[in-house]
C-alpha cells in the first residue's frame, strides 16, 4: 500500500469516525451527515491529485449508481405518509 493509498483510507477512516462521534453526542441528522461525506470526498481528490474532469465524471458515474436507489426512496415515501393519515 502506496502512502497516497494509505493516506485515502485515513482520510475515509478518520471522516467515519467523525461521523459516529457527531451522531452519538452530537445527535446529528442527514444533513450534518452528508456534509462530513462531501467533505470526505473533497480531500480525498485533492489527495489523489486528480483533474477537475476526472474528479467531476467520478463524481457523476458514482451519483448515477445510487440515485435510482434514492428516486424508490423518494417516489415510496409519499405513499407511507398516505397510508399513515389514512388510518
């Protein structure tokens, strides 16, 4: 493991951590949670020195993978709160 390699996987260890330790004391939400991931993202490209291209197609190809996931999220989440009021 390259020190550019060792370096990321502290990066993303260390933002985890962070995380764990903002929702246990802190009581943090989603919000506050997906900040620390941008975050963690952003120093991560910077660490691996990537381009502005490479790091934004990186960016999209890995929002493509998990946003039709997050459209079934979105599109079922009306339908609980129908049925929740229904009731």
């Amino acid at each position: 493991m390259s020190k550019k390699d060792l370096s990321i996987f502290l990066t993303f260890v260390i933002g985890i951590v962070v995380i764990l330790y903002g929702v246990f004391v802190h009581h943090w939400f989603i919000n506050q949670i997906s900040a620390i991931f941008c975050i963690i993202t952003l120093i991560i490209g910077i660490i691996d020195r990537n381009s502005d291209a490479d790091f934004g197609n990186t960016v999209l190809r890995s929002v493509g993978h998990v946003a039709p996931g997050h459209l079934w999220l979105g599109l079922l989440h009306p339908s609980k709160l129908h049925w929740k009021w229904a009731i």
